[in-house]
C-alpha cells in the first residue's frame, strides 16, 4: 500500500483492502474496490465500502465509471482518507487515483503518477476509458 505524495489517499491491492485492522490503524475511512475478479471485501462497520468491479482492458460500462470518478473525486475533495484498491495494485488503482486527484486539483495523471512511489502499470484504454467520462 503506497500513497499519494503526502495526500490522505492510498492505492493498494486486494490484500491491503481485507486487511481491517491495518486499514483502520493508518486511519482510512472508505475504500474503493475495483478488483472484478476477486470477491468482495468484508469491511466492519468503521469502514465506507465502494465495489466498482472494473476491468483493465476496456469494455467497461460508461454509468459504472462516471459513478466511479463521482464517489472517488468526492471523496478526494473532501479529504477523506481513501485506499483505492484493485487485484495487485498495478493498473486500475494508480490509473482511478490520478485520474481522479487530477480532475480535483487540476493536474495530469502522469503529473500525478509522479506523486506516487513505486511502479505502476497503467492500461492506456482504461485511462482513454476515465478521461472519456470525466470530460
């Protein structure tokens, strides 16, 4: 689990988001799951849960993905601390962080990218597919 420069958002993996304990002692308050393949989380009640199972390669549904970036950029203006999590926190995690971070405070998702330490491995159709509803 890694974050975004020193913002209160995380991305992570599927193992970080099931975590709890974890989860509530770095102080996080909602998580956005993305992993389509995985099952869903178990959250306690502590915790905001968002399931918005997504896939890397494109084919996404447009309503899912707007209804996406409008929970994630929420919660990103108003601070919350989030981890955003997909199966290996790779592709879909980082790619929904900087888009998201990015349409809040003005930036580019590679601006943002540079925010986050680690690598990445960004599907350009999923990034096509998020800055399609963002517009």
């Amino acid at each position: 689990m890694r974050q975004v420069g020193n913002y209160p958002l995380w991305i992570g993996t599927s193992r970080d988001a099931r975590d709890m304990r974890f989860l509530l002692s770095q102080g996080i308050h909602a998580l956005i799951d993305l992993a389509a393949e995985e099952w869903p989380v178990q959250p306690n009640r502590e915790l905001v849960y968002l399931r918005f199972p997504i896939v890397d390669g494109g084919g996404n549904e447009p309503k899912l993905l707007r209804s996406l970036m409008a929970a994630a950029t929420a919660l990103i203006r108003e601070r919350v601390p989030t981890l955003i999590a997909c199966r290996m926190g790779m592709s879909r995690s980082p790619t929904v962080a900087a888009v998201a971070y990015g349409s809040v405070y003005g930036l580019t998702p590679p601006e943002v990218m540079k925010l986050m330490d680690g690598p990445a491995d960004v599907s350009t159709v999923l990034l096509r597919e998020l800055e399609s509803v963002m517009a």
